[in-house]
C-alpha cells in the first residue's frame, strides 16, 4: 500500500486527501505561491466573489493587492499570520472590469494571510481564508444606532443632566445644562464646580455628591443658579448612584428639574395674601386646600383652575369632602396620615411623585405639600407623565443596552477564541499533513484526518448552536406546542446519547411513569433534554450513574437529571446560565462542548412559562431539574 501511494505522490504532488478538504472547504480559500501569484482557489471562494471562471483572477498578485496594507505584506514577508477587513464594492469591480461578478452591492469581508513554512524554514507560499462578515457589520451598525438614540434622548433632554466622576470632575453634562452657563459641554467636562460657581456654592452643590459616592444612597438638593442672562432659576436636582457588581459606586448622575415658578409662588404666598391668591390662580401647577376640623378629619376647602383642568374633577364636587371621600384611592394609603401631621405641624414638607389611575385620572404626578397656616396646607402638584414616559423608556434602552453589549461581547468572544481553536486544529494538521506527506505512515495519515474531522463537527456544531441561540435573542424562534410522549421524548434522547454511555461505561437509570402527557414545542424541549443529557455524561467519570425522574406536582411536570460526577464549583452555579458569566468546561474525557448550550436551554424553557436550575456539591455530582406547567 505504501508504495502504490508513493507512484500516485509521485505523479501528483498534492495531497488527495487535503485537495478533497480544500475543495469541498465551506471557507472560501485562496492559494499563492512564494512570490505571492495565484496559485489556485476552492468553489467557496469563487461563490462568495461571484467568479464563474478562475482564469479571471489567474494574474493576480497577492503583493498588488491595493487592500492590503504595507504592514500586512512586511508581516506575511516574514512569516507571520495577518488578518484584516475590508468593505468590498461588488458594483466597482465590475465598472473597473477587474473580472466579471454575479455578485452586487458592497460586503464586507475578513481575511486571515497564512505563510506555508517548509522544513528549512523558507516560505513556499501564502493561504488566504477569507469569510462574509456582512451580517455581523450590520449588527453593528445597528448597536451604534441604538447607542446614538440613546444618548440623543439624554443629550438633547430639555432637563439638565450631568454627572461626576469620584474625583469632583463632570463625567457628563448635556447641552441643557451647559446652556445655562453659555458654554459648550465640552467646555465643562472634566472640570469641576469650583471652575463654575463660587467655592461656597461648588461646596454646597458638592455635599450631596460626596454624600451619595459614601452611603451608595440616593438623594436630592435645591440649588439656585444665576443663568447667561443674570436671570436666577431654581432647580430640584435628584442624585442617583451607578454601582458595579460589588455594588460599589462608579459615579453620580444628576438629573435637574427646574423649580424656579414653584419657588416663586412660594415666596409670593409670604408677601402677600391677595398676590397668592392671583399666582395661584394663574399657576399651571394644580393645588388643593385642606383644613383640618375639630375631629381631625382633614377636609378640602378649595382648588385653583389648574387643579380642576389637571385631575378633570370640578372642585365644587369635591370641596367639604374629607380626603378620604374625595379621592377614595388615597384612603388605603398613608398619604392622608402624611397629609394630617404637615397640617398640625408634627412634620415637616415633603414631595414625592405619584402615579393614580381611576376611571377619570391617570397619570403620573409631582406632588409638593406644605403647611400654609396652623392645620391648614397646600397639596401643589403638576402632570410629570411625558417625563415619567421618558424616564422609564431611558431605564428600558439602558437595561436593553447593557444586555446587547453583554450579549455582543459573548458572541464575539466565542467567535474570536472558541471558533479558533478547531480552526487552527485543521490548519495545523493540514499544513502538517501537506508538508509531511512523503513521511507520514497509515496510522498517523489517520490520526490526523481523525482530527481534522472532529474539528471541524465541533466548528460546525458551535456555529449551529450561535445562530439557534442568536436567532432565538432577535426575532425569536418559532414556537409551535404540541400534546407530547415525556417518556419517549427522554428515550429518544437516550438512544442519540447510547455510544457515549457505553464508551464511558455509565449506568443510566430512568424511572418512567405511564402516560406522562406534555404540550411542548417538540423542537425545543428535545435539543433540552438532548443538552441536559449530555452535560451528564460529560461531566461524569467512567462506570458513573445517571438518574432521570419524572414528578408531577402543583400543576407542574418537573423533569430532573442527576449525575454523581465531577460537580459544579459554588462561585459558578449563579451564573451558569447567563451568556456574559458562561465559559466551556472540558469534559472528564476532556470532551468539548459550545458554552451556549445550558443558555438555549434556559431560553427554551422560559419559552415555555417554565424554570431550570441546578444543585450540585463538588465531587459528587450536579442535579439539573426543569418545571414545565401543566396546560
């Protein structure tokens, strides 16, 4: 056999087997010799450029490639690996008539320039991988977008926002708040209050800063503050702290509201009774009245027009009412109590937001209540829902957004390090294969085609397993329920799973119960049981146990999957399930897994209305268990 293998190397000098790999390759692959002409390519890389015919691309150089950059021919020139991207223009080609494309539009791809060192360590040519990062680009770009809008909502508020780094520095301000001071934000951040205001006044505006950095606590500080114009404003800033994991805080944001028509109203009300009665009369914030009576009873005694036009109820349906009578959501809350202690003096002002909804309101409101005379006082309050709308749709894009980037930053580390590694297993072996043909015998010929198989299934199941699991996170995947066979479910399961049980001699033990009936996506609720099944034997030892039970209990199914083998460390089993905390753990036969696996599962049972979580003790075996309710 070797030597009708040596005639046949003989009258061809490549490889059978690494032409077979080359040709049927999914990545496009291109081929240079020493002098960086082209040699060759695979269909892949036709398809993706829209070549019908190699002998259009024959003449190309790899050095006159125009995209390449001096740096990148000096590191392949030298024997180095260099990667780079590039936005390729299908409609320029052809107006250039480089070669003839099927192809239109632009793309964008990514290409990884690998030197082929012989034993003598002299370059005998060049491999160029190349892939569509097109998809990935969009998504991209469309992160950038969402980050834009939010920040433009923040930006562009017409409440001042801003916030501090621990060292007094603005970390943030936006144009609301540098308009006031006829600066750009960009003139005021990195600065302190003392560059603006005067040291008693940074001073003052700073204690609350300094207070929340030390108690991680949030809180709120009137402040007044003399515009361009000399034109003076109050405002109601609320400081809230951003901590990390560890719940440390990182920094301070503050956002303002100016207060400046209620200040001035109140101040009015000390000079002047008639003058109140007209401020108020022309107010745009709503105000009640109430007294209290001889028995305690807090009773409303008048309104303005604000109030009426705010809350839709004409006051003189109200006025004589108690409180309680007169607003009946009220009654089962402390509010009223509040209310009491303002009017007999026992406590001091307060101001809190609202939100009241009944069959004639529904809103979210500022409320500001305060003692006018003894046992009397004034609930001032303003619609605040537009604002309300907009703070939770800020702290909606902001959990959103934190989520994206958590998710962005899995996927590409997957990507980038877990799709690395068989790829170099398959470049190593081939090149290594290529380059010793004449020296390899059957057995290591073998060995490494092995290799190069069980990398590449183990690429190929990681890419099915992101684009589930990707597409699953963006447009959902389709769920179509079903009245299922539990117990043929998990046999099925465990016929698939039949070669690595008796390879690793395990003792699996189910406890079937008749009839167990499940409506489930069957899809779904297999690649779980599939995904359970597997962890367990893989994290378990030779001649180990598994155990599956079915229960049935409060209108639930609980599937549960216990292995006795290697465990769980404690500082992991919080977070096996979230993609940014999730990394891939070998097996005991050092098997290899996707690390996206337990995710799918958990998306695939919260799908459901359903829950999975684990126990485990380490070195003696992790228990996986799934709820599904009963339909």
């Amino acid at each position: 056999m070797d030597t009708d293998r040596k005639k046949e190397k003989d009258s061809n000098p490549e490889c059978p087997q690494y032409v077979d790999i080359f040709r049927q390759s999914p990545i496009a692959i291109e081929l240079y010799d020493s002098n960086g002409n082209f040699n060759d390519c695979n269909q892949a890389c036709l398809d993706l450029f829209g070549i019908e015919n190699i002998d259009a691309v024959k003449n190309v150089n790899l050095f006159l490639n125009h995209h390449l950059p001096a740096q990148g021919i000096a590191d392949i020139k030298s024997g180095k690996i260099f990667r780079y991207e590039i936005e390729y223009d299908f409609d320029l080609i052809t107006r250039k008539k480089y070669y003839k494309t099927t192809k239109k539009g632009i793309c964008f791809i990514e290409c990884f320039i690998k030197p082929t060192i012989d034993n003598e360590k002299r370059t005998t040519g060049y491999t160029v991988h190349i892939t569509d990062i097109s998809e990935r680009k969009k998504a991209e770009v469309a992160l950038l977008k969402s980050e834009e809008k939010f920040r433009s909502l923040i930006q562009y508020s017409s409440d001042p926002i801003f916030s501090f780094n621990p060292d007094d520095t603005y970390r943030f301000v936006n144009e609301a708040f540098a308009f006031h001071f006829g600066k750009k934000p960009e003139d005021i951040i990195g600065k302190t209050p003392y560059d603006i205001f005067t040291y008693n006044e940074a001073k003052g505006r700073l204690a609350l800063v300094h207070q929340v950095f030390q108690s991680g606590e949030k809180g709120e500080i009137e402040v007044k503050v003399v515009d361009q114009s000399g034109k003076t404003n109050y405002f109601l800033t609320m400081v809230d702290p951003v901590k990390n994991e560890k719940k440390e805080v990182l920094y301070v944001t503050c956002v303002s509201k100016n207060i400046t028509k209620r200040r001035t109203i109140e101040e009015a009300l000390k000079v002047s009774e008639e003058k109140f009665r007209r401020i108020i009369e022309s107010s745009t914030r709503g105000m009640y009245f109430y007294s209290l009576d001889e028995n305690g009873r807090l009773i409303l005694s008048g309104s303005n027009p604000a109030a009426d036009k705010i809350v839709g109820i004409n006051h003189q349906l109200l006025v004589g009412k108690t409180i309680e009578e007169a607003f009946p959501n009220l009654a089962n809350t402390d509010i009223p109590n509040v209310y009491k202690k303002i009017a007999a003096g026992q406590s001091g002002p307060v101001q809190f937001d609202i939100e009241y909804t009944d069959d004639q309101i529904n809103g979210f409101y500022n409320v500001h209540v305060f003692q006018t005379e003894k046992n009397s006082i004034t609930v001032n309050f303003t619609d605040i829902t537009d604002r309300k709308k907009i703070e939770l749709l800020l702290e909606k894009q902001s959990k959103e957004l934190l989520k994206a980037n958590a998710t962005k930053d899995k996927f590409f580390s997957i990507i980038a390090h877990d799709l690395k590694s068989p790829f170099n297993a398959i470049m190593g072996f081939s090149d290594l294969m290529l380059q010793n043909y004449n020296d390899l015998d059957d057995e290591t010929f073998l060995k490494g085609l092995k290799t190069i198989e069980s990398a590449s299934n183990h690429a190929l199941k990681l890419v099915e397993n992101l684009l589930l699991w990707s597409k699953n996170q963006t447009t959902g995947k389709e769920f179509s329920p079903e009245l299922l066979n539990l117990n043929e479910l998990i046999n099925e399961s465990l016929i698939l799973a039949e070669s690595a049980v008796l390879n690793k001699k395990i003792r699996v033990n189910f406890n079937e119960k008749k009839d167990v009936q499940i409506v489930a996506d069957k899809n779904m609720i297999e690649l779980v049981l599939r995904n359970l099944i597997s962890n367990a034997i893989k994290f378990t030892n030779k001649k180990g146990r598994i155990d599956i039970h079915i229960k049935e209990q409060n209108q639930e199914i609980q599937i549960s999957i216990a292995d006795n083998g290697i465990g769980i460390p404690e500082n992991r089993l919080g977070t096996i399930f979230e993609i940014s905390k999730n990394k891939n753990t070998p097996g005991t036969e050092n098997e290899q897994g996707t690390g996206l696996g337990l995710i799918l599962c958990k998306d695939f049972i919260e799908n459901h209305g359903g829950k999975i979580w684990v126990e485990s003790i380490i070195g003696k075996g992790s228990t996986f268990t799934v709820s599904l309710p009963v339909n």
